[in-house]
C-alpha cells in the first residue's frame, strides 16, 4: 500500500488574530467660544460641521459705538499730537528771545514744561487709541484652531454676553481612540497594534 504525499510549498506570512471593539474618538481639544465684549451678533460665517482654519471669522457682534469711540481717540492723537507742536514751536521762539534778552528765562522754562505736558498728553491718546482698536477687534470672534463647528449655539441678531456659548468647536486634526480591551490581550497590546 502507498501513502499518497503531496508536496505544499510554505510562505511566511504574519497570522493576525483579530477582536472587534467598540470605543470612542476623543478630540485633543475641545472648545465652547466665547466674544470678549457683549453685543448683538451681526454676522454668522459658520453652521454646525463646517470646517474653520485657525484665525477664521467665526461671527462679529456690531461694532458701531466701539467704531465711534476708535474714530474719537483718532481724532485726540491728532490733537495732542498738535498740541505738542504748538508747544515746540513756542519753546524754540522763547529760546531765540531769550537769547537776546527779550523775555525771562522763566517764559522759557514754562514753555519747555509745556513740551513734556504735551508729550505726555500723545502718549495718553496713543495709549487710549490703542485701547479703541483692542476693543473694536475684540467685536469679531475668531477660531483658536483648525478644526470642526461640532454646534451652533447663537443666531444673528442675539444679544450675548461674554459668558454666552456661541459654538463648539472640536479639533479633528488630531484624535485618539478610547477601547476598553479584555485584559487577555493586554501583553499583547505593543504601539502598532
């Protein structure tokens, strides 16, 4: 009697066993945004699932009165900054009289004081100014991320405050898997799994 044989040819290959589970993608970050000053809401660039870039306009309040204050301070630099001219130009012709003992050196001493009220007073309305334009800019919301509009929570025309949730944004770029696995396989479990 003969034995049938047959002649197999072996590969190499890697055996993969494989467990379905169920879990859930977490965000890195997650994020409910807010304006920095109250208004009414004016325009919505975005809707839930939109994707935004980071800086993108998420929603402007309107801007009228801080548009007015910014136009206000514009306005007090270009006095003071006026002011402090008057000011150098008075104390350049005291200089010249009293060089030829024309008035008292205290005239010249007073205009020189005026020169450094002046130019403290520019500095204030450079400062004031500076504040306008904070506030003004703090009328648009912008993303802080790249990433997902996960829910809209305002519409136009809504007043919100600064503690108003006005969407959630959820970064997408980067997320990590949260799987319960049987502790069986936790010798198992190596990064590339």
């Amino acid at each position: 009697n003969s034995i049938p044989v047959s002649v197999v040819r072996t590969v190499r290959a890697i055996i993969a066993e494989e467990i379905v589970l169920t879990g859930n993608l977490q965000a890195r970050r997650v994020s409910r945004l807010s304006a920095e000053v109250e208004g009414v809401i004016e325009n919505l660039m975005v809707d839930d699932g939109d994707h935004i870039m980071k800086r993108e306009v998420v929603l402007t309040l309107n801007n009228e009165l801080a548009s007015i204050a910014k136009s206000r301070a514009d306005a007090e630099v270009a006095e003071a900054r006026a002011r402090l001219a008057d000011a150098e130009r008075r104390y350049a012709e005291l200089t010249e009289l009293a060089k030829q003992q024309h008035v008292p050196k205290t005239n010249v001493e007073s205009a020189r004081a005026e020169i450094d009220i002046g130019r403290a007073g520019l500095a204030q309305a450079h400062a004031e100014d500076r504040r306008a334009q904070a506030l003004l800019e703090r009328h648009t919301v912008r993303a802080p991320f790249d990433g997902l509009i996960s829910k809209k929570l305002v519409e136009v025309g809504q007043w919100v405050e600064t503690s108003t949730a006005l969407v959630d944004l959820v970064e997408i770029g980067y997320l990590r898997l949260e799987a319960p696995v049987p502790q069986f396989y936790f010798g198992r479990v190596v990064p590339g799994t």
